[in-house]
C-alpha cells in the first residue's frame, strides 16, 4: 500500500539546519540512533522543524514526544520555526503525545510501538521520531537514561529514526569531551554545532 504523500507546504519553509548532517540513505536503507547537543533550549525549535521536515519529504511518518502539558506549546514552537504541524497532523502523518521522565521507563514505548506498525502498514518507510531536550546537567542526561534503554530495547533493528537533543550549556573543553563521549556511547553518532551554523556529525 502506497503511503499518502503530504502536500509541499507540510516542509517547505523549514530550514535545513539537519538535512546536511544527514546521509541521504537516512530513513531509507538507514536508520540511525543519533544525538544531537544544543547550546541553549532555544536551539530545539529549528532542529526538531529541521529534522521533521526531512523525514516527510523522505516518506516518513513523525512522532515527536513533549514534557506533560507541553504538547499545544510545542505545536506553536514547530509551527514558527517552519513545520506545517496543522497539515501533517490532519494528514496523519505527525504524532505529538506527551511524556512524563519522571514517571516509570517501562510501558513508554508502547503507544508509539503500535503507531509504529500502523504507519508502516500505511506505507511509509520508517518512523522518524524526536522529543524535547534534556540538560544542561550531566545528571539530568543521567536520570534520562533508562527511557534511552527502554527506547533501544522496543525499536533496535526497526526502522526508526531516532533523534536525541540534549542542551550541554556553555561547559569547558574537557566536560564537552567527556559528555560527547558518554553520549556516543549511547548512540550511533552525535550531531555537534559547527563553526558556522548547522550540525556536523562526530562520525
């Protein structure tokens, strides 16, 4: 069955600060688990519209998860960063639920494993899912951490996309290299701030 493509302006005014760190086998033949560090929350508006808008125009279907009481919020930051978020959500083609980190891992992916599986049997190619960041403090990537492993345990092997921010603030030389490398631990590569603009992968 033939996915319904969306209409251009689901992405078209979105800026492509992510399309360029990304391969263009992403979504198809790939499906990586990537970070990406953000100086300051008020980077995620553009890279989540960034990395939403190239997984529609890659046949994908999105899901992005918001803080409790968040998601109406997170609506308007996408939709003024570029995202076309009332089209693609009449269109059924973005999931916005929210989640709560403070609550239990286990059961989190649940709802997102069956949309998942609806998607796919709609014909799209792979989910390309994000969510809201976490930071600036190593422990707040920390106490993050058993959803990432609950993440990895639901979809390892399935065709996701999966993109997660986290906020690292203004830290010295050796503190951004330890982080990095936790993060990269954790992740098929990590998506730094280049020099002059964008995202560049550590790999």
């Amino acid at each position: 069955m033939a996915a319904e493509r969306p209409s251009e302006r689901g992405s078209s005014s979105v800026s492509g600060v992510i399309a360029d760190a990304l391969d263009p086998e992403v979504g198809a033949g790939s499906c990586p688990h990537l970070a990406v560090l953000l100086r300051t929350h008020d980077d995620l508006p553009a890279v989540l519209a960034s990395f939403y808008g190239l997984g529609a125009k890659r046949n994908g279907w999105l899901a992005h998860r918001a803080l409790p009481g968040e998601a109406d919020l997170d609506r308007e930051r996408l939709s003024r960063a570029g995202l076309q978020v009332a089209d693609l959500e009449e269109e059924d083609r973005l999931a916005i639920m929210e989640i709560d980190p403070s609550g239990p891992a286990e059961g989190s992916t649940e709802r997102l494993e069956r949309e998942l599986d609806r998607a796919l049997e709609r014909g799209f190619a792979a989910a390309w899912y994000a969510r809201f960041a976490v930071g600036p403090e190593q422990r707040d990537h920390e106490a993050f951490r058993p959803f990432e492993d609950a993440w990895d345990r639901a979809f390892n092997g399935r065709p996701v996309v999966t993109l997660c921010p986290f906020v690292v603030g203004e830290i010295d030389a050796r503190a951004a290299l330890e982080r990095m490398d936790w993060l990269a631990s954790l992740h098929d590569s990590v998506l730094l701030p280049g020099a002059g603009g964008g995202f560049v992968p550590d790999r």
